[in-house]
C-alpha cells in the first residue's frame, strides 16, 4: 500500500518562547523526512498536554524553531528502508509518543509507535497514551499503590489526574481528590475519587488527616506545584511518597531535605519516558493500558476537541483551567 505524500503540510511553529502569541499555524511547512528507524504518519486526532504549555514558556528549553506536541494517532503512510521497524508498514492505524506531534505530518521512532486496537474508536487513543501511559506507570514505579493505601491527587480533575483516579480505584486505593470547582470535584467522583475536597478552601490538611483517622496519606500525586508542597509534606504518613507530576501553579521552591527526614519521606520528580526508554516498555504498558480501556470502555475523557489552526485557544483554556479531562487537536 502506498500513500501519496505532499512537499509541504500544516502545522504550528513556535520561534522563540512566549505567550499563546508565539504559537504560529503555518500552512507551508516541509514534510518532515524519514531516518532509519523511522515512520512517517499522517495525523488525524493530536493531544494536548500541559507539558507543551512548559515548552511553549521556555520553561523546558528546546531548540527553535520547534513543532510542540508529543503525542497523536493517524496512519503510517511510509517507513524508513533502514533499521528495526518492529513489523509497521503503510496504512497501519497508529498512536504515537514523541515530539513534533501538532503537523499535518510526523515522524516518530518506530520504538514508540504502537498499533490501535480495533476495539478503540477515533480519537481514544490519542487522548490516552501519554496521560494514561504517565498515570499507570507512577502507579507502578513512582510509588507503587496496593491495594487500601490512602493516595492524595492533587488537581484530580485533569487529565493524569483522572487517570490516576480511574487506574487507583481499579487496584482498590481509597483516593482523596482536590479540584477547583464542585463540577470538576464531581467528575473526579465520578472517575474514582473516593472523597474530593475543594483546593480553593482552607482546612485541606486537617480534612486529609480527618478522612485517614490521623494517619496521613501513603502517597501524593501532586500537579500543582508551588501552591501545595507544602501542605503535601504534611499530609504524607511516615515512609510515604511525594510524587511532583506538574506545577500548573509554579516550580516548587528550592527547600531543605532535611525537611524529610521527621517522617523518612521521598520526594521524586519522575518522567513517563524514563519508564518507557525501551520498545519493550512502551509496548508492556501500551498493551496494559489499552486493555484496560477496552475492559472498562474508557472513553479517554475528552473535554474538547479544536481544529489544529485554533490552538491559540486550546493553549489558553488549558492554562486558564477553564477545562477539566483531555483536549485534542483535529487535522
């Protein structure tokens, strides 16, 4: 099978870091070429994470000019001649990890590709693979959850936070919820928050420890950042697990470990793509993942989805925190 591939596609390009201002919808930009070990796939479905936001600020310096995004689904339309393609050919339906991800057109190391179960609709596979793939493997390597441990997600209303919800309430952890909102505290109810507290109100560290009869939570996932290490370090039992996952409100602080040692806690600010360097990796917990959605008809939680020449907008509501659940991109 064989796809014609044009000279030039659709994309956004930033140049330097900034504002939404920076993000630039372009219509002429080359289609990217193939390295050894590569696919080429047309996009379809592209998502939106808040580690492009981090990009987009400078926050994570990377070369300019640079396409963001770093997850999207659509169909391999060429594969490089040379090196280990493990198998993928033209006309395969894909989900992908990587970077370069909001184009028309991406290449992406065959290492991390991965086929679509034909199980899953359009769309669900690109609004799972990074938050899902980030969710499951914090439950399994940051801090592994059993089964009755009190856990704290700390902005359970988004995407990692749904999924860390879903996927605890599966391996039967009994989890506290915080969210900005009462419609967002439910959606979190809904995804398997088994208390969900306010985190605009005072009294969060006194109903922690009310709601674990003084002991304190096992573990934190924590997406906020800045505004809420703090009361996390108070909230953890002994031996327990700081988790930073995001800092939608600011890098936390530089602060002494002497800090930890009261009650022997760990902090760790893991990355999902260190638990995936390996095809083998990405491919044990792709398969967990998506077994997992199609076992509990996961529909990848999607908020909105924007055509790919409205990203401005999309950049801006995930910053504003006017969304709860995943946003996409449409090619």
């Amino acid at each position: 099978m064989s796809f014609p591939i044009p000279k030039v596609m659709k994309g956004v390009v930033i140049d330097k870091p900034g504002s939404v201002d920076v993000l630039g919808y372009k219509t002429d930009i080359p289609v990217p070429e193939l390295k050894d070990g590569e696919v080429l796939i047309k996009n379809d479905f592209i998502g939106i994470n808040f580690i492009d936001v981090n990009f987009r600020t400078g926050l994570y310096p990377a070369p300019k000019p640079q396409i963001l995004g770093v997850e999207a689904e659509g169909i391999i339309v060429s594969v490089s001649p040379n090196g280990e393609t493990y198998g993928l050919k033209p006309g395969d339906r894909v989900v992908w990890i990587g970077s370069g991800a909001y184009a028309e057109y991406s290449t992406c190391s065959a290492t991390k590709v991965h086929v679509i179960p034909t199980e899953l609709e359009p769309s669900i596979a690109a609004a799972s693979l990074a938050q899902g793939l980030t969710a499951l493997t914090f439950i399994q390597q940051a801090y592994r959850v059993k089964k009755g441990d009190w856990i704290l997600v700390q902005g359970a209303s988004g995407g990692v936070g749904l999924w860390l919800c879903q996927l605890m309430r599966d391996v039967g952890a009994r989890v506290i919820g915080t969210a900005s909102s009462a419609e967002k505290a439910k959606l979190a109810t809904e995804n398997g928050a088994e208390f969900t507290l306010n985190q605009k109100e005072d009294g969060i560290f006194a109903r922690i420890m009310e709601i674990t009869k003084g002991q304190g939570v096992a573990a934190i996932y924590d997406s906020a950042g800045a505004a809420t290490f703090d009361i996390g370090l108070q909230a953890l039992a002994r031996d327990g697990t700081m988790v930073s996952i995001g800092n939608a409100s600011g890098d936390v602080p530089p602060f002494s470990i002497a800090r930890l040692s009261a009650k022997n806690l760990k902090v760790m600010k893991p990355s999902v793509f260190g638990y995936i360097q390996t095809r083998e990796e990405f491919v044990a917990y792709s398969k967990e993942l998506f077994d997992f959605i199609i076992k509990n008809k996961v529909d990848g939680m999607i908020q909105k989805v924007y055509q790919l020449a409205d990203i401005r907008q999309a950049h801006t509501d995930l910053e504003d925190r006017k969304v709860a659940g995943k946003l996409l991109l449409k090619v």
